[in-house]
C-alpha cells in the first residue's frame, strides 16, 4: 500500500468513525439542512456558504443553541446536479426530518427542490440574488430581489448624469428576466428605447420578449461585442449593465481593457461577481468598476468587523475535510446565508415551536436582526428589507462603498409594474 | 456466450421481475417501503433503462456511444411538454391573473401571450407518448444513416455522438422557449392524477419497473436470436461480417434507433419521478455516467448494466448523505478497484468464479470460453 493509499484510507476511517459518533442523535438537538454543492461546477461558490453556515451553527450552539436545543447540521452534496438536489430535498425532509435547510445557489437548483419543499411542508432558506417572479410559501428568500441589486444600479446611474444603457448577459433566465425589467424601468424613467443598447427580440406581435446582448456560458470571444459597446459610448454618457455569469467575465474585461474603455469613459455594473468571486478571478482589470450587493466587506461597522474576525477565527480551528483557511472573504450570499439562521432562530423562539407553519407565520409578522451589513428586516411577501451598497472594485479584489440606499424594500414580481413615462418621448 | 435462455435463468428473471412489478410496490401500499424510497427506486430503474441502451450498443454490437443522455432527456422533453401544460389553474401567473391563455409559466417570464404552434399538440397525451418514441427515433435514424454509410466507427463514431449530445445540450440551454437553464420543472398532474400523491408515484413506479422488465425481455430475445449473432459478429470482426454478406451498417443503424428509443422511454419515465429536466441532463457527461455504469456491472450481459446503474446511483444517494466531502473519493476508488480487479463488472464475478472451479476440472473448462473481446 502507497502512502497517498493509506492516507486515504486513513482519511475515510476517521470519516466513517466520525459519522458513527455524530449520528448518536439526543433529545437536545435540532436537525437543520444544508443543502449546497460541494462538488461539480457550482463548488467553488457554493463551498463558501457551507462554510459559513457550519460557522454559524457552531456560533449559535455556543450561546446556547435555538430554544436550549444545539443545532445539529445534516450536510448533504448536491454536486451540481439539479434532479440530485431535489432527491436530496426529499431526503433531509422526509428521512432526517429537518427542522429547516439552508441551501441552493441557482435558480434551477431552487426551482428543482421547491416542489418537495411545498409538498413535505419544508422551510428553506435561499441567500442568492436571483429573478424574483417566484414566492412560494415554503421558501423565505434572503436574497437580493431584482429592486436590490439592478434598479439601485440604475438609479444610481441616472444620478451620475448617465444617459445610455448597454445590456449585456449570459443567455439564461436571470439575465433575460431582469433585463426585461431593466427595459420596462429605463422606460419608466424616461430613457429612450434608442438609448439602450443590446438590441431586442420580438415576437409574431412586434411585444418585446428579450432585451440586451446575450451570450452562451463559456464564452470566451467579446471582441465583436466590445466594439459594438465602444460604438454604443460614442456620444458619451454610456454605460454597461452586465448580468455574465462566472469565468465569462475574464475575457470580457480583458477585451474591455484593451479596447480603451475605462470605468472613466463607460462604467460597467456587474451583479455576478463579488469578493468571493475575485479569489478566482484577476481584479486588475476591472478597477474602477461597479458592483451592487446588500453586503460588501468592506462595511465599517463593529457588527462586520467582528463577524469577519469570528470567521476567520472559526476557519482555522475547523475540522471540516478539505476546507479552504487561506485567502478567505465574505460576501453578500454568505452574509445573507448567515442572517437567515438568525432570523430563523429569532422565529422560532417568538413562535416557541419549531413547527415550519408557526415559524413561518412569526418571519410573516417581520422580525429584525442586525446582521454585519446593518439591519435586516422579513417581510410578509418573504423577502428581506435591506440596505443596498454600491460599491467601485478595487486590484485587492476588495470594493470601496460609493452609495448606500437604506432600508429597501425586497420585492419579486416587479415585471409589468413600471408603465413607461409616454410625456419623455 | 449462451444461445438459448436456461431455465434457470428464467426463473431467477421471472423471480426478479415479480419482485420489482409485484411485491416492491405491493410493500409500498402496505406502508412497508417509503414514499421517498418507491420514488428514488423508480429513478434507479429508469436509469437501469439508459445504462441497457449504451450496452445494447457498447456491449453486443461494438458502438461505444457517448450520447445515450440525449435521447433519455429528449424523452423526458418530450412527455414534459405535455405535463407542462397540464399544469394549467395551477401556475402562479394565472392565479395573480395574468396568464388568461394558461401558458407556462417561464413563457409569460418572458412576455409570451400565446403557445408556440408546435406546442399545442402535446395538450393530447397520447401524441406525447408517440413523440417520447418518433423524435429521439427519427433523430438516431438520421443521425446513424448518414454516419455509418460514411463507415464512421470505433472512436470516431464516439467522438461524434459525444458531439451531438454536446450541440443538443447548448441548443437547448438557449432555446428560451423549451425552458433554457431552468428546464421543466414544477409538474403538477400526469393524466390528470395529483404527481406528489403517493398513489401517483407508485404508479410510476410500477411503469417502469414493467418498461425495464420487457425491454430487458426483449434485448435478451433479441440477442439470442440470428439477429443478435450477426450483431455480436460486426462487433467482433465487421469486415469479416461484410464478407460473409451481411449489411453491417443495416444492422448497426437498427441497433441504434432501437437504443434510442429504450434510452428515450427510460427519459420519460424519468421526468415525473424526478421532478425536473433541464439541458444539464444532456451534457456528455451523463453520457460518459452510464457508460461506467455498464463497465462497473459488466457489459454486453444486460443484466450487469442493470446492476451497475442500480449499484452505482444507491451508493451515491447514500454517499452524499454521509461522507458529503469524501463521496468523489469513494465512488472513485470503487471504480478503480472493480476495473483493476473486475474487468468483466460485478455480474461478471460469476463468471470468473466459474472459471475458477472450471479449472479444478480441466475437462469441462473448454466449454465456458467467453468470446474475444470486442
């Protein structure tokens, strides 16, 4: 046998053993999912929320759990794969019978377990920004709705003296849904339809059915775009709204730099990449630019330093296989992951009862934390009252905070809601 | 390779198929077996279906295809564009009011006001079903025609199929109007019973255990037949089979489509029982899945797949439950060992423990001779 071999072995003996100890379950325990990928394409992002979750459990039992009961995490893989996370779902709630799961990070990952989710009666928590148009009554959505992420950034846009709007994305229902509320929105704020730029798609009946600049996941040419974009700035006063996804974003600044468009000439907002994106991806070349989140790190306030500290502390001491301790960040969804057990426990201690129906009825009623980006309100629609930041990158992959809207309200289903102000045109 | 099916054979299948039709179901009305085990044993043996699709064609004919996935998803496309209609009263938008011509959902998302024309037939299951068998067959017809005239096979053949699952998958990512990323998803009713009650998914259940069962009868009738000698003699020599005057590629193109079609019916069974189907589900990956499947149980038995699919998706529903930071590692080092130690699968243990003691006796050791490897 081999050293790595009998490392192996070793590593999954000690695996096994300490399983066999965990599973001895007591009575002073509460079984809450985690349900996020820990392997496959969605890990690199995903890990961190498991991450932060296992680090607040372990914060929470050591003041003394929820209710006197220590949360005992049920850590389940997804792996990246859709028809697996609703398998999963089902599993935590109908064999381990947790009390509530923390979980997803796509929307089809979500939109896979919500059908188990309503028909076992489950509560899930769901921490990243995401299209809205979905309020189901078994999941309470701690992310970012479209009004807390994309029309911030176009307010603070229009402030800025910003007349002209390029749209760009990945081709998939997030981009392609808050675009088209992007459209409806500029219009409402008296853009014009010529002022922004992407190009549109219409049906047989002329309707607007895809607004802005698509392309596929994995897309690595953005010459073509790029020089449309630099067209597009022409006049001046032209900005870029981007919705790409992940890796896409390297080739896309890099073209972007080397066409000579600066965050001077023609800034871009990005809603996908945060701090814990930049660890995988250069910040250089995208100094200056924007991004828009409920929570930066850079916050400065004692809630965020010392969440930030407990963190890191908790990271070095942890015992969790093949966990990351070096380089680490926190961002929004793991913020937002970190509010929502709170504001689960604050539920379930007004409500006295770990029954999801009761719990629910409690987050409906609004409960407050004062969570490390400031204080964090439910709302009976299931989304978060919350501060919006706005924030410029800066080459540590760190974000200087430019704007701070207070206090707003989380609303999914914003298509349809802004008429186009006729009076402008 | 035996000709004709021993009895003995025939009553541990026959065992083995009331088992799965009969008394496995049967445990489940009883209260026996749970919702959520009926459930994922419906989902093993839909995959037991892919995994005797890639063998028909890895297995006994020497097509190593890496685009079975495709035609198990266009199944499940195809009979989800009817449960997706069958949604109705149900979605979100009518219930607010503002989907009057009960759309989808993820069309009204996208601003649509009425069903795409080639949609509208699939209101009409039946023409769903016959859709589950005519597209994915159609597709490997066309596909098969044109690749073995041209002589393409061994890796190219391979190399090809894993391209049209890869081109499927990305057309399908940006078709907005199939669902794009998000798929299908959020079924309420097929053939106008509730899809969550339990009495549905037993239903299901038994669907495909019976699916399975047939389609395991007809592969092994159709192996031991004159047809399934040729098959086996293009998989070991074709040039040697075109000599003796058969059409290799006649009976290579009817082995695909019938491939197909068994992938597309697993595909379709597969969809209310898991819930959600979207492009993923066509990547070569899954491909590549079932083949370590067939590898893992034993291919060109029928039997072995089964096993491999069956053996090989329980052990990573249970993996990911308990060693949720290890189970690559385990899975992994499991295939590594059957290959290393198991070149013929887990079925193929019986034979190597039959060689075994054939050994002891040399004179009956001629008898059991496996044929050359394709």
């Amino acid at each position: 046998m081999t050293l790595s071999r009998s490392l192996k072995f070793l590593a999954l003996a000690g695996a096994i053993t300490s399983t066999i100890f965990t599973a001895q379950a007591a009575d002073d325990t509460v079984k809450v999912g985690v349900l996020h990928s820990l392997s496959g394409t969605m890990a690199i992002s995903e890990t961190s929320l498991r991450d932060v979750l296992l680090f607040t459990f372990d914060e929470i039992n050591a003041k003394g759990g929820v209710m006197g009961k220590k949360i005992q995490p049920v850590v389940v893989d997804g792996a990246s794969n859709w028809p697996l996370f609703a398998e999963k779902a089902t599993q935590l709630l109908e064999q381990d019978k947790v009390a509530v799961t923390f979980g997803c990070w796509t929307s089809v990952s979500r939109k896979s377990v919500l059908p188990v989710f309503e028909k076992d009666k489950g509560l899930l928590f769901y921490p990243v920004q995401y299209e809205g148009e979905e309020l189901s009554p078994n999941i309470f959505y701690t992310a970012e709705a479209v009004n807390q992420q994309a029309t911030p950034a176009v307010d603070y846009y229009l402030a800025a003296g910003k007349k002209k709007f390029y749209l760009l994305g990945s081709d998939y229902v997030y981009p392609q849904t808050t675009n088209l509320v992007l459209l409806e929105y500029l219009l409402s704020k008296g853009v014009p339809l010529e002022n922004i730029g992407g190009g549109f798609k219409k049906d047989e009946s002329g309707k607007i059915i895809s607004a802005g600049k698509y392309t596929p996941f994995g897309h690595t040419d953005y010459q073509q775009i790029v020089s449309e974009i630099k067209q597009f700035t022409a006049g001046g006063k032209a900005c870029v709204i981007s919705t790409l996804n992940g890796d896409t974003n390297v080739p896309f600044f890099k073209e972007y730099a080397a066409a000579g468009l600066t965050a001077e000439t023609c800034p871009v907002v990005s809603f996908s990449i945060s701090e814990d994106e930049f660890r995988g991806l250069p910040a250089k070349q995208l100094v200056g630019q924007l991004g828009c989140w409920t929570y930066f790190q850079s916050i400065k306030s004692d809630a965020n330093k010392k969440f930030i500290a407990d963190f890191q502390k908790w990271l070095k001491s942890s015992t969790v296989p093949g966990i990351v301790k070096e380089g680490r960040v926190t961002c929004s969804p793991m913020v937002l992951s970190y509010n929502g057990v709170y504001l689960w426990k604050a539920a379930v201690e007004k409500a006295k009862s770990f029954d999801v129906e009761k719990v629910v009825a409690e987050l409906e009623k609004g409960i407050s934390f004062d969570g490390p980006g400031g204080k964090v309100t439910s709302q009976k629609n299931h989304h978060l009252t919350k501060n919006v930041f706005i924030g410029e990158t800066k080459a540590d992959g760190q974000f200087k905070i430019v704007k701070e809207y207070k206090d707003v309200f989380g609303e999914p289903f914003l298509k349809g809601t802004f008429k186009p102000k006729t009076a402008a045109k | 390779m035996q000709r004709h099916v021993s009895k003995v054979e025939l009553v541990t299948a026959s065992v083995i198929a009331l088992f799965l039709v009969v008394v496995f179901p049967g445990l489940h009305a009883a209260g026996a077996v749970s919702d959520f085990t009926i459930k994922l044993w419906g989902k093993y043996l839909c995959y037991g279906l892919l995994a005797i699709s890639v063998d028909l064609l890895w297995g006994y004919t020497g097509l190593l295809s890496l685009g079975q996935a495709l035609f198990f998803s266009l199944g499940g496309y195809m009979l989800g564009m009817n449960l997706m209609l069958m949604i109705g009263e149900d979605g979100q938008y009518f219930k607010s009011g503002n989907n009057p011509s009960l759309l989808p959902d993820f069309m009204v998302i996208l601003g649509r006001t009425e069903l795409p024309s080639f949609w509208k037939p699939f209101y009409n299951f039946p023409f769903a079903v016959a859709m589950v068998v005519l597209v994915p067959g159609l597709l490997a017809f066309l596909f098969g025609f044109l690749g073995f005239r041209s002589r393409i096979k061994g890796v190219y053949f391979s190399i090809l199929t894993q391209a049209l699952t890869y081109v499927a998958a990305v057309f399908f990512q940006n078709a907005l109007i199939m669902g794009s990323n998000n798929g299908f998803t959020d079924f309420k009713r097929i053939l106008g019973c509730d899809i969550r009650a339990s009495a549905t998914q037993r239903g299901l259940y038994i669907a495909t255990a019976l699916a399975l069962v047939l389609v395991y009868a007809f592969c092994r009738w159709l192996t031991t037949t004159k047809f399934g000698l040729v098959q086996r003699a293009v998989r070991d020599s074709e040039t040697r089979a075109l000599f003796s005057g058969y059409a290799a590629a006649n009976y290579k193109l009817f082995v695909f489509v019938v491939a197909s079609i068994i992938g597309s019916i697993g595909g379709a069974l597969y969809l209310p029982q898991a819930g959600i189907l979207n492009p993923t589900e066509m990547m070569p990956e899954k491909s590549l899945e079932a083949v370590v499947w067939c590898a893992v149980g034993g291919r060109g038995t029928l039997i072995g797949p089964i096993i491999g699919a069956i053996g090989t998706n329980a052990l990573k529903s249970w993996a990911t439950r308990a060693f949720p930071d290890l189970w690559l590692i385990i899975l992994g080092g499991l295939f590594i060992l059957i290959v290393l130690f198991l070149p013929k699968g887990i079925f193929g243990l019986l034979g190597q423990a039959r060689d075994f003691f054939a050994k002891r006796k040399p004179e009956a050791a001629s008898a059991t001779a496996e044929p050359a490897k394709p």
